[in-house]
C-alpha cells in the first residue's frame, strides 16, 4: 500500500491540490483521505477511478504497476 500513498500524494502535490480539494472531488473528509495517503486506509475502487479520472492517469500507475501515468 506504500506505493500507492506515494502516488496519491505525488498526484496531488504535483498538480498544486490541497488534500482538502481532492476529498471534495471524493466526497469525503480532509482527514479520511489523509489516511489514504499516509498509508492507514485502502483506497476503495470507486475513489481509484474517481482519481484516475481527475488527474487523467491508469489505474496501474496509482497502484504501482507501472511507472507511466498514461491512460490507454
């Protein structure tokens, strides 16, 4: 799950969001979503594709299984 924090954060810091914003996106809490990018809270499929959509990325590079952010 460490990679995934990783990319979660890398994501957002990268396009200049507050975690705040993108739990908006999620229709969640600040501090819930903090937990998914430190790692304590598996991110549910639903959140994966709602944040593949945002930030136009596959779901193999959130989850780490490639290194190219790409979309097919």
């Amino acid at each position: 799950m460490e990679i995934i924090a990783k990319r979660l954060y890398d994501l957002r810091t990268d396009n200049d969001k507050l975690q705040k914003e993108i739990a908006n996106v999620l229709k969640i809490s600040q501090q819930y979503y903090s937990e998914y990018e430190k790692g304590k809270r598996e991110l549910p499929i639903r959140h994966l594709k709602t944040l593949c959509l945002y930030y136009n990325v596959s779901s193999d590079y959130i989850i780490g299984l490639t290194n190219n952010p790409k979309r097919n």
